[in-house]
C-alpha cells in the first residue's frame, strides 16, 4: 500500500501528467460534440452514417494525451534521475514496477470510464433526431471496448516507456508507428494484412469504429479477438518492460 499510495502522489503532484488526463477528457467530448455536430449539419451527404461511430470516433484521438500520460508515469522519472532514488528506496523492482504500472492503468480506467460515457452521451445530444436507438444492441459492446482499449492503450505505453527508458524516444516511436502508421499506410492493400494487427487498429475494432470484417475496411477479425491482441500488446510491453528494470542500472 505504501508502494501504491507514494505512486499516487508522483502522478498527482506532477503537472504534465495531470494537464495530459485532462486532455484526454477534453478531447473525448470536445471532439465527439464538434463531429456529431458537422454531421447533423451535412446529414444529407453522409454516407454509412452510424451515431456510436461518429460519438466514439474522438476518441482516436484523445488516446494520444492517454499514450502521453503512460509514457510519462515512467518516463519522467528517468528524464528526471529520480529513478535512481526511487530503486535505491525499492530494492525489489518487480513491487515498484508493480505500483507503477497498478496506480497508472487505474488512474488511466478512472478518467477513461467517465470520458467515454460523457462523449457519447454529448454527441447523442448533439445528433438529436439521428441519435442511436435506445434499444440498439451495439451501443454497450462499443462502451465496454473503448473503455477497455484506454487503458490498455495507456500500459502498452508505459512498458515501451520502461523499455527504451525515455519520454522522447517512446514517443517518438509510439505516435508514428501507432496513429500515422498503421491509420495512413492500413488502408494500403499490401500492408493492411500486417498492420490489421497493430494495437490501435485492433482498438478500433474493439470501440466498432473499424465498422467491422463485414464493412471491407476495417480488421479481418472480431471484437473478441481484438481484445486478445490488445491483451497480448499490452502483456509483451509490460513484460519487457520489467525484464529491462530488473537486468539493467538505472
């Protein structure tokens, strides 16, 4: 508990890291009002239109302060040098990498959950009349996944973090190979066969922004097998990770 209650006061006491949760949210239901709104005005040339895609379609973006924010829970201590301080109190890594990895997926679920429930609220509110149907069966299944890929998306963060051991450099590859890459090159022919498997493109199978197999666009496998390749993303970074605070100095 003290492991836990002393990440609790890095994460809250930190500017950055705050600034990014609050961007998440913002961005959540700023963006999904903006899109519903553009929609609702241009109703009659939309094509495909489905209100859950066009209330949950922010949130590919808002992960992006998400991603932010799990880089930084450890990624400014290395920047800082007080990971060494930090080791030097905690000698057992695997209970500090433990703390570290518990207080961020459970911060990272806390403004996740109410982030995605108010954005897709605002925009129904905002498409009015072309709101999804109280009785549609997607609705809870598209909830359910995006507030499961947040934080999933937000620990794969943090192990790649903990691996290369700094801020910039994890971003520098997370940004471009997960929202430039495999959003702009996926929907190459030769390459979306690959990339289908990358972990934001399984994200958004499992929010159903993908539109699904049956759409042509979207991955070739199901929202139950995208949480499992979230799963396994998640599992491998988190488990690098470790492997790398436990072999090597600070």
């Amino acid at each position: 508990m003290n492991l836990l209650a002393a990440e609790w006061i890095k994460v809250r006491s930190v500017r950055s890291t705050l600034w990014t949760l609050l961007a998440t949210a913002g961005l959540a239901v700023g963006l999904s009002a903006f899109i519903a709104s553009n929609f609702r005005a241009n109703i009659d040339r939309v094509q495909n239109f489905d209100p859950i895609v066009t209330a949950l379609y922010g949130l590919t973006l808002a992960q992006l302060a998400l991603v932010v924010f799990g880089v930084l829970a450890i990624g400014a201590e290395y920047s800082s040098g007080s990971i060494r301080p930090t080791l030097a109190a905690t000698p057992r890594r695997g209970r500090f990498y433990a703390a570290k990895t518990a207080v961020a997926g459970l911060v990272s679920l806390a403004v996740s959950a109410p982030s995605v429930l108010i954005a897709f609220v605002v925009g129904q509110h905002v498409l009015g009349p072309y709101a999804v149907a109280a009785d549609d069966p997607d609705t809870v299944p598209a909830l359910l996944g995006a507030i499961a890929y947040l934080p999933l998306i937000c620990l794969f963060a943090t192990g790649v973090a903990t691996m290369v051991r700094s801020s910039a450099i994890a971003l520098g590859v997370l940004i471009p190979v997960l929202f430039l890459g495999s959003q702009g090159l996926g929907n190459v022919p030769g390459l979306r066969p690959v990339l289908q498997y990358l972990p934001d493109q399984a994200g958004m199978e499992l929010m159903r922004i993908a539109g699904g197999p049956e759409s042509g666009f979207g991955p070739t496998y199901g929202p139950g097998v995208a949480l499992l390749i979230l799963l396994g993303w998640t599992t491998a970074a988190l488990a690098g990770g470790y492997l790398v605070l436990r072999r090597r100095d600070a």
